[in-house]
C-alpha cells in the first residue's frame, strides 16, 4: 500500500513539472498533467485512498477541460463520484456523477450522460428513493430528447415504480401514463397491456373508479387488447370493485396476472380493497324454516366482515 502511495506522489510531481512554463516552454503541458494525475489517482484508489484518488481525479478533469477534452473531464469527475461512493458519502457521489453528465450532453455524448444518471439513480436507491426518482427522471429526459424511446420508458418505468412505493400515486400515474405512450409509439402493445393494469391498480388506490375505467376504455383501441387475459382481468376487476363485490376483486387481485408483476404493483394488488370496506356479497339462501335461520343468515355475514383482499 505504501508503495502505491509513493507512486502516485511520483506521478503528481511529474504532473506538476508538466505544468511549468520556461523560456524555452511558453504554455503548460495540459494533456501529459492529466494523464499524471490519471495515475495517481489510480495508484491512491488500489491503495484505498479515496479522499485523495477524489482528489487527484478532479485535478485530471482540470487540466482536460483546460486542454478543451470535456468527454475526458466529465469521465475524471464521474470517477471522482465513485470515489465518494466507496467512502459511503452518496450525496457527494451523486453531485459528482450530475455534474459529469451535464458535461456530457453540453460535448455532445447525452447517451453516456443518460447512463450516467441511471447508475446514480442505481446507487442511491438504497438511501434515498426521492433521489432516485429524480435521476431516473433525467435520465428518461436525456434518451427521449435522442429519441431513444424504448430507453427512456425503461427508465420512467422505474421512477414509477419508485413513485408507488413512496404513496406518490398521483406522479406515479402521470408517469405511468407517459410510459405506456412512449411503448404505444414503439408499437410495443403487451407491454402497454401489463401497463394498463398498473394504471389501473394505481388509480383505484387514489379512489379514482372513473379514471381507471377510462384506462381500459382507451386500451381497447390497441392491437389485441379487447378480449385478452390483461383486458378481461381489468374488467373483472372494476365490475367488481363497482359492485363492492370483494370476493371477486380478491380472486382478480390474486391471480397469477397480477401477484407476478412487478413487486411494487403486486403489492397494490393485493392491498387493494373495495369502497366502503365492502362486505363480500353473497347469494342469498332459501329460508330454512324454523326461528333461527335469519340468524344464521346474519351469522354467515359476519364471516366475511373486514374484507379479504
């Protein structure tokens, strides 16, 4: 370890030899300076220096933007990020990894920028999901102003799914909604299918029937929609959440369709309740005879009292 420190004090001073100036030399080597720092900052990461491989990775990405190499001074400030990632400082990871992508879409690059934010989104998921939303968010941004459609619905998916497991279902159907657009557009149609069913679920958790109906509604006009298993599910499951009818809301909520989505919407699923706390509607039976059948009646309904779903 203390080897590897030595060589990459040896690589600073070249680097700074690099930058001095003589009669005979009238401007700083930029390039070479960088270079120096690049290795330095090597040797002080496999000595597990990270403050100063951070360190030595921002004076890299100086001397590159000094020498007008910004693809090269965004790729030093991005491991400048991972640096701070390895000394568990996430916020200061994440400003690193921003800022590198902003230089990435001002040279040019806005594919490696996208993914640069993915990866932040990535590693901050962990300890913050609001974070995460929002670098997910950038990134979708960044693919879609490519044009890169498919890349950016992959990434509003999972700001989406982020955005139903913090409860904010508004956003997440807004997101939701732009998603499925952009696989309309791609002509990716059972994706849009799995999609509506999101929508769906996400809008009977806001108490929103109307909006939920108009998902489906609007589905039908795509190519195999009507008459699907996604669509009959749908269907079955807002007549029976209309009709307060909770057994059949509970089997639709727990089939196979909907407990192997995705985690956070499976959840929804099976979380879900009809309105009012609704009582399973049962068939009513033929009296009996006898006093005590009305009670027993009475006694069946309790059974059910609470819900199922």
């Amino acid at each position: 370890m203390a080897s590897k420190i030595n060589e990459a004090h040896e690589h600073i001073a070249k680097a700074e030899k690099n930058l001095k100036t003589s009669m005979t030399k009238w401007k700083p080597d930029f390039d070479s300076a960088a270079s120096e720092y690049a290795k330095a900052a090597v040797c002080f990461k496999n000595a597990k220096q990270f403050e100063q491989a951070k360190d030595a990775y921002l004076k890299e990405a100086e001397y590159h933007t000094e020498n007008k190499a910004l693809f090269h001074a965004a790729k030093a400030i991005e491991q400048a990020g991972m640096m701070m990632k390895d000394l568990k400082k996430m916020p200061e990871a994440i400003q690193y990894i921003e800022k590198a992508s902003m230089i990435y879409v001002e040279n040019g690059t806005p594919d490696t920028a996208a993914m640069a934010l993915d990866r932040a989104g990535k590693l901050i998921e962990p300890v913050s999901l609001e974070k995460a939303v929002d670098l997910y968010q950038q990134a979708a941004g960044v693919f879609e102003n490519e044009d890169r459609l498919r890349q950016s619905a992959e990434l509003l998916g999972k700001a989406s799914r982020l955005l139903v497991r913090l409860r904010r279902l508004d956003e997440a159907a807004t997101a939701l909604q732009k998603e499925k657009n952009m696989y309309k557009d791609i002509e990716n149609y059972p994706t849009c299918f799995k999609k509506t069913t999101a929508q769906v679920l996400v809008h009977l958790h806001r108490n929103d029937f109307v909006a939920a109906d108009k998902c489906v509604r609007e589905s039908y006009s795509l190519p195999g929609y009507s008459g699907s298993e996604d669509c009959v599910a749908m269907e079955t499951l807002l007549q029976g959440y209309d009709e307060q009818d909770e057994d059949q809301v509970h089997r639709v909520c727990n089939s196979a369709l909907l407990k192997y989505m995705d985690n956070d919407y499976a959840k929804l699923a099976i979380s879900l309740k009809v309105p009012g706390g609704g009582a399973k509607k049962k068939t009513a039976k033929p009296p009996q005879g006898g006093a005590g059948a009305p009670a027993a009646a009475a006694e069946d309904d309790d059974d059910y009292e609470g819900g199922l779903c």
